[in-house]
C-alpha cells in the first residue's frame, strides 16, 4: 500500500483540481537516503537561494513503488538563465523544451522549469529577476542576448496544424507544470523543503490500482506529443500497469500518427522500450495497438506472414529480458539483432539462393532494411553497421572446428556476435554443438578443441624464406672477368 489516506474519483484527472493533496513526510515511504546524493545538492542549492524545488516526473512514482529509479529529475520555479547563474556546471539545452543540464563527474541531472499547458499573456522573467525574496541571491553571470532581447526571442509556444506541440518554454506554476505532464502518475512531486510528497491530479489513486492514465484528453494529449503513446506502453509494460481502456483505444485510433515524431527522438524513445527489461511484453502492446505497424510496416507483416516468425522474435526478446535481470543489458545493436536479425536472415538466405554470394546477400538485406528503418526511426550509421557485423560473423562462429578461432575472439564485435549466436541456440535450437564449442574455448577447456588450438592461442604462420635472384648468364660474365 503505497498512502494511507486519500479519496480522489477517476475522473478528477480529466479536471483541474483546486486544491492539491499533499502528504507530509511521516506520511510516505520516501527518505532523502533512496535519493540520488548529486540531486540533493542541486535542490539543497535552489532551496537556499529562494527557489521552490521538486524531484518530479519518474523518480517520485518509483520511489514510492519501491523501486530503484533510473534517473532524478528537479523541476523548479527558477529560469533557465537563473539556474546557469546558479551553477557553474550548467549548459542549457533543447529547443522544444529549454531544459538545464547540470554536469557532475559521472552524470547528469535535468533541471527544468515549472511551466504552463497553455501560452500566457505573462512577461518572460528571465533577465535579472533574482530569488524569490527569502534566500540568498544567485551570482551574477552574464545573460545570453536570446533572454534579454525579446525581439530576439524565437517563439516561446509553437504549434503545428497537426497540433503537435514543436516548441513549449511558457513558464508557469508548479499546478500548472504538474498538469501538463503526460500521465498522472508521472505528475507526483517531492518537495525539499518540508519532505512532503503533492499530488496535483490522481497520480496516488492510479499509483495503487496500477492504472495508466493521461492528464487531460488522451486525444489532445496523445496529438500534442505522439511519443506518449509509447511512454504509455512502456510504462505499461515495465511496470506491470494496464492502460485506462478508454485511452488505449484512443491509442490504438492514433496509433498510425506515431511517425509524425522527430526520428530521432523515436530511436531514443525504441532503445527505452526494449532495452530494460520488458521487451517481450513491449512487442505484444505495440503489436495490439497499431504501433508496430506504423513504425515497421514490413517487419509486421514478416512477423505476421508465419506463426513461427512470431514464436521466435518473442521467444528472442525473452531472452534480452533476462540479459537485463541478470546484470548485462543488450547493447543497441543485440537489441536490433533479437527484433530483426532472423527477418533479415530470411530475406539473405532468399538472396543467397539466387545465386548471390553470402556476404553480398547480407549486405543488400542490410541496406534495404536501413533505408526503411530510417524512414521513421533514425539509427546511427555506426550501430547500423555492427547489426550487419553481428550477422556476418555467424558463419564463422558455425564452423566447426572455426579458423582461427583465438583471431576471431580479439575482433571487436565477437562478444554480441557470441551473445547472438546464444539467442539463436535457444530460440531455433540451432548451433548448439557450435556454442558448447565455443563456451568450452572460452572456459579454456582442451577436451573440446582441435590439437592446432588447445593452448588457446592461433597457430604460428610459417614464414616464408626470401628467395634471392639469380643474376642473368651475361651479367655473371662480366663479374667474372
């Protein structure tokens, strides 16, 4: 049980509430020991100099879940020039969202400010206003020419006809910066100053039913910023929540809408959802939902084309999961090879029995697959490449006994290509006597290894003796006399 006291009806987060219910500190599990020391220091400073300071967003609903976040973000009522006034370590970053990045040894801590859902007829305060008048007084630090010179300034909120959002840095409360995040259970706050947790919608209430919920009209929502759709499956999926029926079927009308997102942004939002160990119930919500199909429609109908195919990229992203519990998450080019490596093996085999050499095959499978992909979802060229690497080692890791096979360990790509090659072990049931092999030589073991490799190391070229020339028949003459 997450709270013990509160009354709230489903429907209040569809309103704006008058007044926020806020739990003090002997009222809630979360203890400043669970937070990130480096976020301390940066709400401590905010705190000091006057500032109001929130941990918001993720790290708040997790904490009192009982689980370890993976980030800490602050959202506070000071500017964006103010916080690089403030902190020596900050770049501001994002056009769409002006956000603070405070640079500590090892990581990053987002700072953002509190703002509105909507454009106000409010002057921007960014230029020289200091504290809120109880604290002390930021340094002065020179201020950038796009906060002083309003004319300068590129719009603050920008739309398109579409109504997806492209650019939002209206500064308002923390109500309003509260209710304008995506779902209520991300719209929890911690507040520094007196350790109490505000709810400013319903996120306490769906934190206990496990419900996925927006803020506002899911149709609104969902087409200022169509990325929530998957933050709701990923949420859905990595915490074990169900999606609010009425909204995952306005997921499911919207669904096609998704590559209307920036690419890159897509790519990020991808390795989120697979990466972490939900991958396999990740699949089946995007597939249910129209997601799948309208990020890679020629993947979908592959994994649809055959039962088989469906069983195996399932059965394949399991296995990532329990790479995630175990300590070793995939690496983004494992992640490409567990969702795409059998399809794109499928279509290099069609190649191959054309006539096609192997490599070349699979090189044609990879280009075709990458310019599709990066349609909607950008992936770097360099990750790209060790996806096709991965799957060009394969053959030789099937050999048995393999050339060369200390060589073929030293080569940058062998651990994913092993890793791979372990997936495919326990998915298809192919290549297991390749794998004990391997695993063997790995451990060092000599029972399994051909005598040329036992010691683990390559066998020694000969080298070969430089023949010396001979000189012509009329050249040795005249040496001679």
């Amino acid at each position: 049980m997450i709270i013990s006291f509160f009354v709230r009806s489903a429907g209040c987060a569809m309103i704006r509430l008058m007044q926020p219910l806020i739990i003090p500190r002997k009222g809630h599990s979360i203890s400043r020991k669970q937070v990130n020391p480096n976020a301390l220091r940066t709400l401590y400073r905010l705190r000091d100099y006057g500032f109001i300071a929130y941990l918001v967003g993720g790290c708040v609903r997790d904490l009192l879940l009982k689980r370890t976040p993976t980030d800490f973000d602050v959202a506070t009522n000071a500017t964006p020039g103010q916080i690089k006034r403030l902190f020596r370590n900050c770049r501001l970053v994002g056009r769409r969202f002006r956000l603070a990045h405070l640079h500590f040894k090892d990581e990053i801590i987002e700072v953002s400010t509190f703002r509105a859902a909507a454009p106000t007829d409010e002057v921007d305060t960014d230029t020289d206003t200091e504290g809120t008048g109880h604290g002390k007084k930021p340094p002065r630090h020179p201020v950038e020419a796009e906060e002083v010179g309003h004319s300068k300034r590129p719009p603050r909120h920008l739309i398109d006809d579409d109504g997806m959002v492209l650019r939002d840095n209206v500064f308002g409360t923390p109500e309003e910066d509260a209710l304008r995040r995506d779902f209520t259970i991300n719209a929890l706050a911690y507040n520094i100053l007196d350790y109490s947790v505000i709810d400013y919608s319903t996120g306490l209430s769906d934190l206990k039913q496990r419900i996925i919920r927006p803020i506002g009209d899911p149709f609104v929502r969902f087409t200022e910023d169509p990325v929530r759709m998957l933050r709701a499956v990923r949420f859905a999926a990595s915490h074990n929540f169900v999606i609010e029926p009425a909204t995952w079927e306005i997921l499911c009308s919207l669904s096609s809408t998704i590559p209307r997102a920036a690419p890159a942004r897509l790519y990020e939002e991808m390795l989120k959802l697979f990466q972490y160990g939900s991958a396999r119930p990740v699949l089946s919500l995007m597939d249910g939902s129209g997601l799948l199909a309208a990020l890679f429609p020629g993947f979908s109908q592959w994994l649809h084309g055959d039962s088989h195919h469906l069983t195996l990229v399932q059965t394949s992203l399991e296995c990532l999961d329990e790479l995630y519990r175990s300590g070793t998450p995939p690496s983004p080019p494992l992640f490409l090879a567990a969702l795409f490596g059998p399809s794109l093996e499928e279509e290099t085999l069609v190649r191959h029995r054309d006539g096609i050499p192997r490599q070349q095959a699979l090189d044609a499978a990879c280009a075709i697959f990458m310019e599709e992909f990066c349609k909607t979802v950008t992936i770097p060229a360099r990750v790209g490449d060790r996806l096709r690497r991965i799957l060009a080692f394969q053959p030789s890791l099937h050999r048995m006994p393999p050339r060369r096979p200390a060589a073929m360990v030293s080569r940058p790509e062998f651990a994913e290509a092993m890793a791979y090659l372990r997936l495919s072990a326990e998915t298809r049931g192919e290549n297991r006597t390749a794998l004990e092999w391997w695993d063997a030589f790995l451990s060092d073991d000599p029972s399994v290894m051909p005598p040329e490799t036992s010691n683990n190391e390559a066998p020694a070229k000969r080298r070969r003796k430089r023949r010396r020339r001979r000189p012509n028949s009329v050249q040795a003459v005249v040496d001679t006399t």
